[in-house]
C-alpha cells in the first residue's frame, strides 16, 4: 500500500482591512462600492441618487471583471496611481490633497469633492495618490487613501 501524503492548503492572505466579494459589474481601481440590495453577496458601484447604493462598503483595491472577486478595500490608506484615481473621480492629475472625498451621485462609481444632496463621504487625499478611506462598512473604518479623518475615522 502507498504512503498517503495529506495536502494542507492555505488561504490566500489578504491585504489588511479587506474583503472579497463578488462584483456584480466590471470595477476599476479606487471605485466607491455598495452592498448589493439582493441576498447574492455581490457588490455594486456606489452611487449616491438612491438609499440602495449610496452605502460605500469601501473603495475597489484592484480591478476586477463582473462575476469575479473584487479586493474591496474598506479602511486604511489606498495607494493608487494618478491614472487609477483619475479613472476614480473622472478628473486628471491623481487626487487633491486634503480635499474630502464623497460617492457622486451624477455617476455610478465616481468619487467627488462636491457634497451631493445624500452626503457620502469617503475620505480625504493624504497626497495625489493616497488617500484615507473611510467606509460605511463600519463606524471605525479609515479607509484608504485618507478618506475619513474629517470624520474622527
């Protein structure tokens, strides 16, 4: 009779202050996310027009393609490039330091520095491309990119 060799396997760590769920669109780097109202545990881009996706759970680390599992970031600092945050926020240059941060409601995934009328702050830029995150997800969350330290995050 062979030897039988038992195989342990070890999750794949993530980076702290991170989850993965399932994003239910295509998601790029640094766009806001909002817990999908349906029971499937997926995620949507947050936009700020409607209490179902207005809640950010926190901000994608990476990109990730519809059905796939999204890094979501939801505390902390979030490194991006000026090219990712620019894709983020639709404007150019990486982001404005100390200017806040909040879910746009004009467009479904966009970070703003204009308050919309359902305020959704997100966090405040550390630099062009860190800012400090705060999510929803928790009242404790500082979430990446400086995103919530306005906000006693």
């Amino acid at each position: 009779m062979a030897d039988e060799q038992s195989t342990t396997r070890t999750a794949p760590q993530l980076p702290p202050n991170t989850y993965l769920p399932l994003a239910a669109s295509s998601t790029a780097p640094g766009q806001p996310l909002s817990q999908s109202t349906t029971e499937d545990g997926t995620v949507n881009l947050a936009r700020a027009n409607s209490v179902n996706t207005a809640f950010c759970v926190g901000l994608a680390a990476r990109g990730a393609a519809a059905g796939a599992r999204v890094h979501t970031q939801y505390s902390d600092l979030l490194e991006l490039t000026t090219a990712e945050w620019d894709v983020a926020t639709g404007g150019s240059g990486g982001l404005t330091p100390g200017s806040a941060y909040y879910v746009s409601s004009a467009t479904a995934g966009r970070l703003t520095t204009t308050a919309p009328a359902t305020v959704v702050p997100v966090g405040i830029a550390v630099s062009a491309t860190h800012p400090s995150v705060r999510a929803a997800l928790s009242e404790r969350a500082p979430v990446a990119f400086a995103i919530g330290a306005a906000w006693g995050g």
